[in-house]
C-alpha cells in the first residue's frame, strides 16, 4: 500500500464494536479477490442482497489486479475487519484533483444488512477526505442495477450524466446481456459538522 495507514486502524464515527476498519496488507489480498468474487458473481452470490451474477459470468478481480490496485500511487483497499475475518471492503482511488473514485464496495452476505455497507461507505468518505483532500466522491455503477443505483442515491449521491461502455475485457466479467454500460454517481463529500 501506498500511504501511512498501511495495515493501520483508523477511527469511523460510525464503526460498530463488532467490526474495525484499516487498509488491507499485502497478505490480505488472496481473501479479498476471494471475497469480492463470491460478492459479486456466481451462485454464491446469489445469497446477498443484490448481485450481478445475473448479469456477467466470470470473476469480478483476480490477484493479479488487486496488487496493482494495491502499489498503485494514491490508492488503497479499505477493510471492514471482525475479529475473525475481513467482512467487507472498496477500493478507493485519488483520480483527479479533489475526486476520489469508489469501488468494489462488497459486503459478505451473512454480514449484509446490518449495516456494514453503510458504514463502511462513511469510512470511505472520510478517509477520501482526510488522506486526499477529497471534495467529490465518484462511483459508476451498472445501468441494469437500478437498486444499486438507488441504494447510492439514498446517500446522497447523483447520477453526474457521464457514461462508461462496460469494459471489453474478461478479467472485470464476461456479460451475460448485450448493452451493459456504466453510469457515474457522484457526492460532495462536506466537512462533518
């Protein structure tokens, strides 16, 4: 990783005693693909809340694309850690001057629902604003998932207008319907009160 919290705690006013979270380490990385995998594809999947296991076949990440994410200047896999086993996590990226990018926000589903994703999306916010000076978070989400789209509205954050073809390579998914594309969503992310 490539900033001061490296495998580090960090407070969240919203952080529940049952959970923590810090940046990933390196040695992490294996049960994060794992865990963003079995999030997001396949009949695993299916268990939470949403999935796009409808929508593509495939992985959603490998290894491979994880440790680049991870050495990757201005970038950094958030955790969501119980004392037993990392529950949750997005990768957050510095992308432009005051814009921080979200992503692979995944829960694991018997941790979905209790709030674990609200959470650590908060986080998120908060470290995007404190290690970045981040005003705006961006995230994109699929078109056809509009209960995504509407989870991320109900906290504040709005369709920008700009557009995204879903990417031609393998390694994100291979799409099981024509016309995927990705849409931004964007927040100011304000000073907390």
């Amino acid at each position: 990783m490539t900033n001061n919290l490296h495998g580090s705690h960090f407070p969240s006013t919203h952080a529940k005693p049952l959970f923590f979270y810090r940046t990933a380490q390196m040695a992490e990385l294996t049960a994060l693909c794992s865990l963003i995998n079995g999030v997001y594809r396949g009949e695993a999947a299916k268990a939470g809340w949403t999935t796009e296991a409808d929508l593509l076949d495939g992985q959603r990440c490998d290894q491979a694309m994880l440790e680049e994410l991870a050495t990757k200047s201005n970038s950094c896999l958030v955790i969501a850690a119980s004392k037993k086993e990392i529950i949750a996590c997005c990768h957050l990226q510095l992308a432009e001057a005051g814009v921080v990018e979200c992503g692979m926000l995944a829960v694991t589903p018997t941790w979905q629902n209790q709030g674990v994703a609200n959470a650590l999306l908060h986080t998120a916010e908060e470290y995007a604003r404190s290690a970045w000076a981040g005003q705006r978070m961006r995230l994109w989400v699929i078109k056809q998932r509009p209960e995504v789209a509407a989870y991320y509205q109900r906290r504040g954050y709005a369709f920008t207008g700009s557009t995204l073809p879903f990417p031609d390579d393998s390694r994100y998914g291979i799409p099981k319907v024509a016309g995927l594309c990705l849409l931004a969503m964007d927040k100011a992310l304000t000073l907390p009160a």
